[in-house]
C-alpha cells in the first residue's frame, strides 16, 4: 500500500516540511533508507544520516533543527519514536486484519464464534468455546474443550490452549505457546513419584502479550492468572498456581517456579530463576541471570546476583570479588612473613 506524507501527517498530526504528495510503501532505518521508504530520526547519533539517507519521507521531532539541504520530505511531530511507532501499530494491524474461515477447520458442539474471526486452516476448537469477535486464530491453532477468548485476540500459528482456560480481550500469543498444560506435580511413593492431578485452569486477562514457546501451567487447583497488560517474552515457564500482576514484564528464558506470586509494574530480566511459594512486592527489578530464592518484600527494590540480594550491596561485594585474587596475594604475603 501508498501512503503520501499528506496522509501520514494527518494522521499523526504532523506538518509537513517538503513535497506533499511524494509516497512511500515501505519502512527503512535512516542510515539505510532507499526511495519511497518511511524512516524516522528520534536519536542525536544518527543526526548526521538525515543529511546522506535516500528515504523519501523522515518522521522528526519538532524542535529538530535543519541546518543542510536534504532530500526527504519532513513530517514534524512531537514525538518521532512514539509517532513512527504509531505507524507501525496501524500498517501491522491492516497486515494482520484477516477474516473468514479456511477449510479444513474443527468447530466443537455448542461452541459459538463471534464476528469478524478469522479460522485458519487446520484449526481446532473443541467443544463449549467461546470465541469473541474479532479473534484471529492462525492454522495449526488447538484449542480444548471450554475455552473463552476475548474479542480482538491473536493466536498465531501452533499455539496449544487447553480445556478450561480463559483468556481476555486485545490479547496476543505467539507461535508455540502453550496455555494451561498440568503442572509439575508429582508426589513421591516409595522409589518412585506418582502425578498429582491438576485439574485447576489458567486466566489470562486483557491486554496481555505472551512471547514464542513461552509455557503456562494449569493450576493443581485454583488458577494460575496473569493478570491485565503483562507481557512475557519467549521461552518463559510459568508454573502451576503463579499469579503475575498487572503490567508486569519478564524477559526470555525466566522460571517461575509452583504458587509464585509476583507484584504490579515489575520489571523481570532474562534467565531469572525464582523458587516457588515466594512473593515478591510490586515495582521490584530483578536484573537478568539472577536466582530468587526468597521473597521480595520491599516495593521498588532492585535485586542482582544468584542468590539475589539488594542492588547496593551486591555492587558492593563486586567490588570485593573482582579484587579477591590481590587480596589472596597479600593474604599469602602476610602469612610468609613479608
């Protein structure tokens, strides 16, 4: 599709600072643009590639100040970065607005699917679903038996939704997540270990965006919730009863371990391991690669290391460890007598 800096202005309410009129139908980074591509400039470093890039239209901020000739057209706006995210926000929405229904498909007995969805090719839907409207769900989608999926949600291709679960609205799940398979529990019985049932389910509410390959337990009973706006990254193992809070963010390759709870607004890095039947509070900050072993209490607090323990004193034992092998040395020296 075309679009005119014109249009492009109008619709992030921009001004436009060259020729009107000229198109583009595709996106480019500055230092890379070629014609009819859209770029945007929101960092000072690469200042200097409005001057050389081929794009013909650039996204800038207000206050930016031209000082050479350049080739692209301008559109001015307050925000070049949230401006151009917004553009990217529309063009995938229009990419991905697919409706209708692809053969073959499997719509269980008293399942009802709202308007607008879209079933992709070898999709399954079992029995007693509800689908709300606007659902996109891609082929190789499986969806068990008593399912609800809020309206404007995205399952894309090889996502596995178990019986029982609930998931809301404006929801996404990339490929390969799995929602609601049994929990890790098993009980041990002389030499060996017999399954716990688990026969919870797990509740995703709105607005929550679960990465590639990421897993979700079922609950043993209860629910394993994920509560509204989070959003997980790939490969992230939430296990059975664990309860994230609202517009919490964790990064790929965490664990979180059986009845975790975790607080609002946390900010978890990548290969994070956390023990199960721990709380951490809200607004906390665990940095990537590190081992909670016990609760987290303090709201805000920032944990580093594995065992974790507070960001000050971890930084202060740093300092330590990167200087232990001088101060074996003169341990050394001082027990030889020099």
């Amino acid at each position: 599709m075309k679009f005119t800096a014109a249009q492009i202005a109008e619709t992030l309410n921009g001004s436009v600072e060259g020729n009107a009129e000229v198109w583009v139908d595709n996106v480019s980074k500055i230092e890379e643009g070629l014609e009819h591509t859209l770029s945007f400039l929101a960092n000072p470093k690469y200042n200097d590639f409005l001057y050389t890039t081929q794009s013909s239209i650039v996204i800038i901020n207000n206050d930016f100040v031209v000082d050479r000739e350049i080739k692209p057209t301008l559109i001015r706006v307050p925000d070049a970065y949230q401006g151009f995210a917004r553009l990217l926000e529309i063009y995938s929405t229009i990419q991905l607005n697919k409706t209708g229904v692809e053969e073959p498909h499997y719509l269980g007995s008293k399942s009802t699917v709202g308007d607008q969805v879209y079933l992709g090719a070898f999709s399954y839907i079992g029995s007693n679903c509800k689908i709300g409207n606007n659902v996109k769900i891609y082929p190789h989608v499986s969806i068990g038996d008593g399912v609800s999926i809020g309206d404007n949600t995205t399952l894309f291709s090889g996502v596995k939704v178990y019986s029982q679960s609930i998931i809301g609205s404006h929801c996404t799940l990339h490929s390969g997540v799995v929602v609601g398979s049994d929990g890790f529990g098993f009980a041990p019985n002389d030499s060996t270990y017999k399954k716990v049932p688990q026969i919870g389910n797990v509740i995703i509410e709105d607005h929550v965006e679960i990465g590639s390959n990421t897993t979700i337990d079922r609950a043993t009973l209860g629910s394993t919730i994920i509560r509204k706006g989070v959003k997980l990254d790939n490969l992230i193992q939430v296990a059975h009863n664990v309860e994230i809070g609202e517009n919490t963010v964790i990064a790929a390759q965490t664990g979180i371990a059986g009845s975790t709870k975790i607080g609002s607004n946390c900010m978890i890095g990548g290969q994070v391991g956390i023990v199960g039947h721990v709380t951490i509070a809200n607004n906390v900050k665990i940095a990537a690669q590190s081992g909670i072993g016990q609760s987290i209490l303090d709201e805000g607090a920032i944990y580093q290391g594995s065992p974790a323990f507070a960001i000050g004193d971890y930084r202060k034992s740093y300092v330590v460890f990167r200087n232990l092998p001088e101060l074996v040395k003169k341990i050394d020296n001082l027990e030889k007598g020099f």
